[in-house]
C-alpha cells in the first residue's frame, strides 16, 4: 500500500507532487490567459471549466479514500456533503446578488417565487464571505459528528454503515427536494452573477476559481498524506485490517473513526463549494444516492489506500463520461457499470496497483534475463 | 357470496313489481296536464317553459322523456301554434311530441324556445329525477348522483315521490342526502332540522363545508341561521361527521399501510434471504423487481396478441415466468460475478451496483426509457365501498393476498426442504455446515435464485399498483434496504415486521407531515433504533464479536 515511512514525501515524491502542482496551478492558467486561442498551446475556457471540476472530485475522491482506502469504512453519503459545502457556497452566491435577480427584490428569487416575505433564520448571515465559508466547514462536519457518533458509537459498520449512509443522503434529497426547506426545491440554487465581485462570467475569474480548486487539490493531498503517514493514520490501518484487535489493544475505535470521518466529510464539503461557482448551479440531484456510489468508485478505479490514485481514478473516470455521454450516451452506463464491475473483480488496488504489478512483474523478468 | 346476490336479486324483482306505473294508471286529468305541459316545452316564454318543467317533474311520467331529451338537445321546436314538435336526429321528419303523429308541415319554419343555461339546468334535473322511475337499480343509482351533484329546488317535489318507492338501499340514502342538501336552505324551520339530522345521519364528510357554514353563521341574509337550535344541531352533525371521518380515515390508513407493507416486504423478502445467508448485500436486487414487471409486461404484450380472448390470464401466467427468469438472472449473477467476492461485502456492494446500471441501460435500450402500461386484469380493476368513503380496491387486496401466499411459500421452502434446511445451516454458521458436507457454493447459488425470483414475484405484484419503467427498482432500493436493517437478517419474522411496520409508520404519518417528511422520519427513526438494537428486530443469536 502507501509508503511506510513517517516522513510526509520521499524527496522523489516531492519533485513529482512540485511539478504536477505547478502544472495544474501556473502553467494551466498562463496558457489560458497569455497565449491566443489559435496558439496550439492555448487552453480553451471550456477545458478550465471541465478541469475545475475534475479537480473538485479528485478531492472528494482523496476524502473518499481517507475514509475507505485507510479505514475501511464505505460510506454511499459523501455526495451529501459534497452538496452541503455546495449549498453553503450557493447561499453566499445568492445574497450576493439580492437586488440584482429577476424580480430585484433582496431575497432570492425563488423565494419571491413562493411569496416569501422575509428571508427565513437559517439564510442570515450568508451575505458574508467569511461566515459562508466557515458554514462549508461547519454544515458537513458538523452534522457528520453527529451522525457518525451515533453510528459508530453503536458499531455500525460494514455493509450496514453503508446502507445506512446511502439512506441518510437519500432523505437529505427528498428534504432538499421539497419547496419549503428553503433552498430553491427542484431547481435548487442558481442564476449566480458575482462573487467577492468579480464576475463570474469573466475568464480571469474562471482561472481564478480553478487555480483556487488546483491549490485545495494540493493542500487536501498534503493533510490526507500527513494523517495516514502520522501515528494516527497507523491505527486507522489497524481499525480497517481489525477492528477487534484495536479494540483489545486499548484503543477506542470510536475516537478515531469519528475523526476521520468527520475530517473526510468536511474536505468533501470544500470541494462542493469549490465545484458550485465554477458550474453555476446546485441542486438536490447531487444528493441522489447514485451520485454517492460513483464517487466511491473514482477512488476504486486509482487505487484504494494510495491517496494519489484516487485523483488519478476521479480523472479517469469522469474524463471517460465526458467523452462517452457526447460520443456514445447509450453506453455510457454499460461502460460505467463495466467499470464497477471489472474494478472490484479483476483490479482490487486500481490503476496505481495495476502499474505497481506490472513494473513488479517486469523487474522480475530482468533479473530472471541477468 | 351465493346467497348473497340471490338476495340481492330477490330485492331487485321486488323493486321492479314495486314500480308505479303512471302511463296505465292515469286518469283524464293528469293526462290533461301532461299534454299540456308537454306543450308548454315549446313556448317562447321562459316563465312558461319553466312551470312546464316543473309540471313534468311533478308528474314523474316517464313518457315525458323523449320531449325532454330532445328539447336538451335543441330538437324540440314550435310549430308557433301551440304544438311541439320533435325533430328526428337526422333533421328529416318530425313528430307532435304529444300525439306522436307526423308533422307534415314545413321544418324550416319551426322555432326554438328560449334554452338558457338556468333552463338546461332544470332540464338535466327534472331527466334526472325522470330516470329515478327507471327499473334498472343501476340507472336509478345514476340519475340520483346527477341530482346529488346539482341540487335545485325544483327537483324536490320528484325527489319525494321517488324516494318514497325506491327499494335500493343506495340509491336511498343518495336520495335522502340530495333532499336534505335542498332542505337545507329550507325556508321551514323544522325541515331544516330534519335536514341537518339527515346529514349527519349520513355519515357523508362532502357536507362539512356546508354544514360549517350554518355553525358559523355565515349567511347573514338569511334570518333563520340566527336561530339557536339549528346552530346547535348543526355543531352536533359537524362533530359527529369529524368523528366518523377519523375512524374512516384510520381505517383507509390501515389498509394502505398494509398495501405499502406488503409491496415493501415482498422487495425485501429475497434481499434478506440472500444477505443472511451470504452477508452480501444485493444493490442489483431493485433491478430483478424490474425484470419481474417487464416479464409480466411481455407476457401481457403475448397474450392480447395471440389470445385475446384469453388476455387477462396473462398475470397469473406471467407469476411462474416471472420467477423463473429472475431467478435465472440471479443465479447467472452469482456464478459470473458475486461468486468471486465472497468476504469483501463492501466490493460486492459496488460490483452489484455496476450490474444494476447495466441491466437498468439494457432495458432501456429494449423497451424505451419511458413507462410501459401493464394493465390490470379485470378481476384486479374496480374495488368496492366497505363504508362510505373507504374504498378497498381489488388490486391492493390481491397483492396482499399474494404476499400472504408468497410469504407462505417461502416459509415452506426454508422449513420443509432439503434445500430450505442447508440455506438455514449456512446462514448460522458457514464453516460447520461445509464442514458437515453441505455444498455452501451450490447453496449460495440456489438461494441467490430463490432470492431474485421472489423478487421477480414482486415486481409482477409491483405492476398493479405502480408505473412500470427502467428505474422502478430504485424507487425501492433504499426502502428496501430500511426493511432489512429493520428487521435484522436470517429470520423470515423480522423481514415481514420490518417491511409491516415501516409501511404502516409511512401512512399514518403522511397524514401530518407529507409524504416527504413521512419518508425522512422513518429513516430517522431507523437509525435510532439500531442505536437499540443493532441486529435488528429478531436477532439471531450466535456467539459472534462482530
């Protein structure tokens, strides 16, 4: 699995983590800004776009690995963290234009829509930058402390965990659905303009969210490699491999489960609110227990355990939909579900353990040859 | 059930003696009055043509129905001297609607008289209470809900006269309503009372509104709302109407609730089989519910094209076929796929789902994203009145009956089989039961068929009640999933309290809180309960740490 050693990166590592940083934080951008669009070189604005939002899953598959890869817990709910952080950001984005919608009345429009008079409790305070963002960290952790305490505490776990989370974000879509929750219903959250007022249909802005999501990218790498690489992440390969063990050991599971959990709910929170200006729209669908299952199998797909397959898996994957539902949108489920399949049956440790076996298996032939 | 509608029959043959005859028995001037009013349907004075109405209803003579019909239907004319004249439909010749001799006159020159929409009203009443006389039960039964929608003062008179020959209990009781709605705005004291009494006699909640009304004393033109005592009654037909709605409403509850139940425990029933036993947790099982409906889709396509006359039998033909494939899709699973992730539970989860999306795209691409129409079989369609306002519908009856026969069968199958004993030894304990010289891949493999043709069983009960489209099964997954936490695994009796419990929680919660927040309580309260009991309602007790 990952390197054992306590250091965060081996400095081969460290060369490989500098450049792919700055080739997704500089030299992406520059080529899209500097060069003109009939330079070979150049970056269209769609590809931003398209790779914003890669970058945003590759985090959530990282939070998604943290979870499972490292402690062996499969959670089916991390689509509805993701659309929390997503939600808080979307408020923000909503209040910052009050005046400006279609209606230039200061609340949403949806809620001019329902005949709303006065904003209801829990969207004050989103007017400001600061508060919504400590609400995308707060709103997914916090309810995942919750939640996870109490599912852990009664040592939930294995399919029963999953099953249970898959319930809990499919009632937070039925909730999420409904008009009267308060967050625009079916068409959730939408028609953003500006944010911090820099307009968001400008391009600067655009690479500004994406080099924004490349450096959350990078920051999530370090922090998941830092817990899995520290004591801490030693126990939580404990609790995966046996959780009884730990338990006879002295250690409360309890403890480090909720910690990871909660910590693997909250980037995914960052992520989703990263992902919301860069696509311009939020809504319940996100929370749709398929959604849930497919980021599971981004980071199946790289790699369980190896934190760097996991974003290579989220591209992988959400690269070959982006393709196949313009090529050929009939297949794309049959490929999708082949890739579920064949991951699980044929490729346990991903693309990253497919690559580790074949350079094995080659090593060993040279040294049968010598 | 025989004697029954022999009874019935006798009832009806009574009625039909029972059935005043007013064309024989009518004596000169009553004849008189008829050929005159009769006449007066073709006046150009409205006045004239409404009292001519109200004469016909009076007299109740079902002769009066030809003139009445065609007038609605703008073929009644005057000949401008006194006589009305009916046009045949296709405008050719025309008859004296009283004589019934041909006209020979000119048809051109004929007039219309003055039918306004007050008019027509009438007109449709006074039919109404016209086809009251009418032998049939049934048309009787038909006339009297027209007037019950449309009470008008002038169709009191008749009402009257008919409820006091009527034999059938139904159309009685629509009668008394329908008198008591008009009495109801009675200017006499003391018929209003009545009234009042009658309605909440009746037991009908459509009258609440009304009744409502006179509580609140609304109306303040009309002075005898003042009064005390119909205020009163009014209060106490109100309260006795809410009292009587509730026990209904519980009621209708129930029965859904035991519908929904029964519709979760059969796709639940296989999930549960198959996680017991194999700990492996079927996200493709939705998809065998699927496969169950569109075989029953199939098999009805087959049978309306090569025996419709035969056509409703397709449901039960489609039951055993319906099994049989599912039950083949399952066992191919297993052997292809599920077989080679035994002891990763969580691979297995994403595995499945892949098959799901799989299946779900294939008939798709077969049959059309969009629903297929499975209709229900005669015997399925319709449903009848237990009370007024609680309707059992045949369909949901049939499906919990055919739980009842699905969940017996099953139960046979684990408990007097060969088979049934080696899934129950596997299920408690693998090692010792492979140890003892049970095949426990071949037993896995049987009840993974066993488990996805209940389900197939399911979806052929699924397309009675609902759409049957690609993504039927993920309407049910989750829920399905509810039930077998629920109810915990390896126990047939968790799985039927499970399913049950979350169906009658669903229903009598909806009422309160919608549909939506019904369906977020229930999961709350699930994931509380396994704070409780994390194996489930009936645990198996085993010495396991896990």
């Amino acid at each position: 699995m990952a390197q054992n050693s306590t250091t965060l990166l081996t400095p081969a590592a460290w060369t490989a983590f500098g450049i792919a940083a700055t080739v997704l934080v500089l030299v992406v951008p520059v080529l899209n800004l500097a060069l003109p669009a009939t330079s070979a070189l150049h970056v269209p604005d769609y590809m931003i776009a398209l790779m914003g939002k890669f970058l945003c899953y590759a985090m959530v598959a990282l939070a998604i690995d943290l979870i499972w890869g490292f402690t062996g817990i499969l959670s089916l709910g991390h689509g509805m963290f993701f659309a929390l952080g997503g939600y808080a950001m979307g408020m923000y984005l909503m209040r910052e234009i009050a005046g400006e919608g279609v209606y230039r009345s200061q609340l949403p429009d949806f809620m001019v829509f329902l005949d709303w008079k006065e904003l209801p409790w829990y969207w004050h305070g989103f007017e400001h930058f600061w508060f919504a963002m400590l609400m995308v960290i707060l709103a997914p952790g916090v309810f995942a402390l919750v939640f996870g305490f109490f599912a852990f505490r009664s040592r939930i776990k294995g399919v029963y965990f999953s099953i249970i989370t898959q319930a809990m974000t499919y009632a937070a879509m039925l909730l999420f659905f409904r008009n009267n929750t308060g967050f625009g219903g079916n068409n959730g959250l939408t028609d953003f303009k500006h944010i911090l007022g820099f307009s968001l249909l400008e391009s600067r802005t655009k690479v500004g969210l994406y080099a924004a999501s490349a450096l959350a990218l990078a920051g999530t790498f370090l922090l998941c490699r830092f817990v899995t690489a520290s004591k801490l992440g030693r126990v939580l390969t404990a609790i995966r491999d046996a959780e009884s063990r730990v338990m006879f050991s002295g250690y409360d599971p309890l403890r480090y489960k909720l910690f990871v959990w909660t910590l693997s709910a909250v980037l995914c929170g960052i992520a989703g609110a990263l992902y919301v200006p860069q696509v311009g729209i939020i809504n319940p669908s996100e929370m749709h227990p398929g959604n849930s299952i497919e980021m599971a199998i981004w980071a199946a797909v790289g790699g369980r355990g190896t934190l760097v397959g996991p974003i290579i898996g989220a591209w992988l994957v959400n690269g070959a939909k982006s393709v196949f539902t313009v090529a050929f949108p009939d297949l794309w489920l049959y490929f999708l579900g082949a890739i579920f399949i064949a991951t699980t049956l044929f490729l346990p440790d991903g693309v990253v353990g497919l690559g580790r076996l074949l350079s094995c298996r080659k090593k060993g032939r040279n040294r049968d040859r010598s | 059930m025989i004697r029954l509608t022999r009874i019935l029959f006798a009832l009806a043959l009574v009625g039909l003696l029972r059935l005043p005859a007013p064309a024989l028995a009518a004596d000169a001037p009553e004849a008189d009055d008829y050929a005159k009013a009769v006449a007066g349907l073709a006046s150009d004075n409205r006045q004239d043509l409404l009292a001519s109405l109200e004469t016909l209803a009076r007299l109740a003579d079902p002769r009066a129905q030809a003139p009445l019909g065609a007038l609605a239907d703008r073929r009644l004319k005057s000949d401008g001297a006194g006589h009305a004249i009916i046009v045949s439909k296709d405008g050719a010749t025309a008859v004296d609607a009283v004589t019934g001799e041909n006209y020979t006159g000119p048809l051109g020159a004929l007039s219309d008289p003055p039918v306004n929409n007050l008019v027509r009203q009438h007109i449709s009443a006074v039919i109404s209470s016209l086809a009251l006389a009418s032998p049939d039960p049934e048309q009787r039964l038909a006339a009297a809900r027209e007037l019950a929608d449309r009470p008008v003062e002038s169709a009191r008179a008749g009402l009257k006269k008919a409820l006091a020959a009527e034999t059938d209990d139904r159309v009685k009781s629509l009668l008394e309503q329908t008198l008591a709605q008009i009495d109801l705005k009675s200017p006499d004291k003391a018929a209003r009372l009545a009234a009042i009494k009658a309605i909440g006699d009746s037991g009908n909640s459509d009258f609440l509104p009304a009744l409502r009304q006179v509580v609140d004393r609304q109306d303040k033109s009309d002075l005898l709302n003042a009064d005390g005592d119909i205020a009163e009654a009014a209060a106490r037909a109100v309260s006795s109407l809410e009292r009587r709605d509730l026990a209904v409403r519980a009621a209708r509850d129930f029965f859904f609730g035991a519908s929904l139940g029964s519709v979760l425990l059969l796709a639940a029933l296989g999930l549960a089989i198959t996680f017991g036993l194999m700990g492996v947790i079927n996200m493709a099982h939705g998809e065998m519910l699927m496969i169950g409906a569109y075989v029953a889709y199939v098999v009805q396509e087959f049978f309306s094209s090569h025996f419709p006359n035969f056509a409703d039998w397709y449901l039960p033909a489609a039951i055993p076929l319906a099994f049989a494939v599912t039950a083949a899709v399952g066992m191919l699973l297993e052997r292809t796929i599920i077989r080679h992730l035994y002891g990763r539970p969580l691979e297995t989860l994403l595995a499945t789902w892949g098959i799901s999306l799989v299946l779900i795209q294939t008939v798709r691409l077969i049959f059309g994203a969009q629903n297929v129409e499975v209709r229900n079989p005669a015997f399925l369609s319709g449903g009848f009145e237990l009370v007024r306002g609680l309707t059992l519908t045949y369909n949901r009856i049939g499906i919990i009956v055919f739980v009842i026969f699905v969940v017996a069968l099953t139960w046979l199958l684990l408990n007097r089989t060969p088979l049934g004993l080696s899934i129950r030894a596997v299920t408690q304990a693998r090692s010792t039961a492979a140890a003892m010289g049970i095949f426990t891949s071949k037993v896995d493999m049987w009840t993974f068929g066993l488990g996805s043709g209940i389900a197939g069983l399911g979806g052929v009960a699924l397309t009675q009640v609902g759409n049957v489209g690609p993504e039927l099964g993920q309407s049910y997954i989750v829920d399905s999933f509810m039930v077998v936490v629920l109810g915990g695994v390896g126990k047939l009796a968790g799985t039927i309290f499970g399913a049950l419990g979350l169906g009658f929680i669903n229903k009598y919660l909806e009422p309160f809180s919608g549909a939506v927040l019904g369906k977020i309580i229930v999961l709350v309260l699930v994931v509380v309960f396994i704070q409780k009991r994390p194996q489930g309602i009936f645990a198996l007790k085993g010495r396991t740490a896990e």
